[in-house]
C-alpha cells in the first residue's frame, strides 16, 4: 500500500512553508500578551523602592540607639551628686543652661517647614513615575507640566536650618555656656551637633537627586533617592522635636 504523509496543520507563510515554532521562554512569558514584543528583563521598581525603604529603617536604628544612649546618659547625670569637700556635704553639680529659645523655635520652624517642602517633592516624583509609561506611548502627550522646585526649597531650608544652629552655638557662647564649661552646656552642644551633622548627610542626599535630575537620570531611580530622603528627613526632623522637649524638660 501506498505511504500517506500526513499534512502539517500549522499556519503557513505566503510561500506556503510552515512556520517555525514559537520559542517558549518558560517562566518570562507567563502573563505577557504579546511576549515576543517585550523586554527578557523588566526592573523591578516596586521592590528596588522597598529594599529601599528596608535599608533605611536598617540605618536608622543605629542613630536612634545613639540618642537615646545620649538621653541615659544625659538624665542621669542631671540628677548626680558629688560630695563638696568644705562642709561634708552633698550638691548639685548641674549648672542650669540659659538656652535661645527664640532661635531654637524659629529653627524648628523651618525644618518643620523643609519636611513639607520634601514631602511635596516625593509627592511630584511618584507621580511623575506613575505617568512616565503614558508619556512614552508615541502620540500620547499630557501636556508641559511646569513642576516647582521642591527639592531646591528643602536643600536652602536645610542650610538655613544648620546655618541656626551655628547662631544658637554662638549665643551660647555669648552668655557662658561653653562645649567645655560643664556637664549641661557640653550635652546641649553634642545633641544639637550630633543631629545636625546627621540633617547635613540629608542634605547630600538632597543634592544627589538634584545632580541626577540634571544628569537625566531614569525617573524610577531618582524617585527612589526622593523617596528615601523625605523619609529620613522626616525622622530628623522628628528627633530634632525630640531633642527640644528634652532640653526644655531638663536642661534647667
């Protein structure tokens, strides 16, 4: 009996050979429509933004242990006695510090306001990022959207804060209180010094992004520098609230 070869059922091309089969890309075509247009490799923004995030609280903890070493130290030694060698008896060491209140408030005016400031930044970011895929289907426009310098106000509120802190030290050093004329003014100074070299590296940060925003840098990048700022900002500027109620609570 003749042989029967069976005909392929598979679409044919306009010279009528059979098309090649699709090459499967195994766990890479899952979900897509249309693999064969996409990229092998898509970033992961989402989870590059929350190892982020993971790494910051990470570096945080170190510098919050720090201050609260600081703050054991601080009312212990508030509290402590030495003997007085004249009568026998026991007296307060602690000489009480006249602080600038005024310049200590209008200081935390602005970082309250900076913190603002840099969260308005993140804000624009994040939803500059969410329509950049839209921006980028050809014949698709949104319109010139004029975005205000957020990050810019934060880095000049930023120095101004520690360009106070530098009118705070030399006021109290105006009135006596010396980084090495006691045990209270010399904690005023450490706590004020130690957070405003921590706000300083937020600074830096500050002016990364910027520079990455000249630079033309990819959106989702500088979004995750923005994002990690404000929120480490916002943790300065909470522990500098913190460090002001503690000094009003026990530098008297």
């Amino acid at each position: 009996m003749p042989r029967v070869t069976p005909i392929s059922t598979r679409p044919s091309g306009h010279n009528g050979a059979s098309l090649p089969p699709r090459a499967r890309g195994g766990d890479d075509d899952r979900g897509r429509d249309g693999g064969d247009d996409m990229p092998d490799s898509i970033p992961n923004y989402g989870e590059r933004l929350r190892r982020a995030r993971m790494g910051l609280a990470i570096a945080m903890t170190p510098i919050l242990m720090l201050f609260i070493s600081f703050t054991a130290v601080y009312l212990i030694r508030r509290g402590f006695l030495t003997l007085d060698g004249n009568d026998a008896g026991y007296i307060q060491s602690w000489v009480p510090v006249r602080l600038p209140w005024m310049l200590l408030l209008a200081n935390t005016v602005v970082l309250i306001v900076s913190s603002i400031t840099v969260d308005l930044a993140r804000r624009e970011i994040t939803r500059a990022a969410a329509l950049a895929p839209v921006q980028s289907i050809p014949g698709v426009s949104l319109g010139d959207e004029r975005r205000f310098p957020w990050l810019g106000v934060t880095t000049v509120l930023g120095l101004a804060f520690l360009g106070g802190q530098l009118f705070v030290w030399s006021d109290l050093s105006a009135r006596g209180f010396h980084l090495a004329g006691g045990t209270s003014s010399s904690f005023v100074y450490i706590l004020t010094a130690m957070h405003g070299l921590h706000l300083a590296g937020g600074v830096l940060a500050l002016l990364f992004a910027e520079v990455a925003a000249v630079l033309h840098r990819s959106i989702e990048t500088r979004r995750i520098v923005v994002d990690i700022t404000s929120w480490y900002w916002h943790c300065m500027t909470g522990l500098w609230i913190y460090i002001l109620v503690l000094l009003s609570f026990a530098a008297g």
